[in-house]
C-alpha cells in the first residue's frame, strides 16, 4: 500500500462516502438475502443504489479504493462484496500521526 495511492483514492468525495458507509453498514445498508453485511461486506448493488451512480461508475471507485488496499472484496457466486480494511485505515493514520 503506497501512500501515494491511499491519498488519490481518498481524494474523491464518493469513495470517501462508501469508506464511511462501510464503517458502519448495518446503519447504513439493508439485509442482503442472509450474507453478514459485517462478516462478508456489502453488495456492489447496494453501494451502488446509495451512490446513485452507474454500476460501473461504483465499480470503478471500489477498485480505486481495492487497489489502495482500503477495501477487500469476496465474490460470492456472480455477486462482489466490500468491506474496510480495518488494519490498511489504522496504518495509514499512523502514517499521517506519525510521519505528517
């Protein structure tokens, strides 16, 4: 994870928005037909729907945000799930306490 890469995804007011929503989803998304929106995430459908942007847009901006290493995502027979990466988010507040 390169600081350089957390910062350009987070420098995106939707990616930020789905990094908040993903902090806490069962406040902020509905139930997913039995899949643990905190064990296993939450569908690209719901993000998308909550966005209300394109799927590919949303699609785009959560691998943005995989790639930074702020979000995993589990695939789930044809459906993707996203959620924080807990341990990424403290490093990189570390980083910022620490080295900024």
């Amino acid at each position: 994870m390169s600081p350089i890469d957390v910062f350009k995804a987070l420098s995106n007011e939707a990616r930020l928005q789905i990094l908040e929503w993903l902090k806490d989803p069962a406040a902020h998304f509905g139930p997913q037909g039995g899949v643990d929106l905190i064990e296993i995430g939450v569908c690209v459908s719901q993000i998308t729907a909550k966005l209300n942007m394109t799927q590919s847009t949303t699609s785009q901006y959560l691998s943005v945000l995989q790639r930074a290493g702020l979000v995993h995502a589990t695939r789930l027979g044809k459906w993707t799930y996203y959620k924080r990466d807990e341990t990424a988010l403290s490093q990189i507040a570390a980083y910022i306490q620490k080295d900024l």
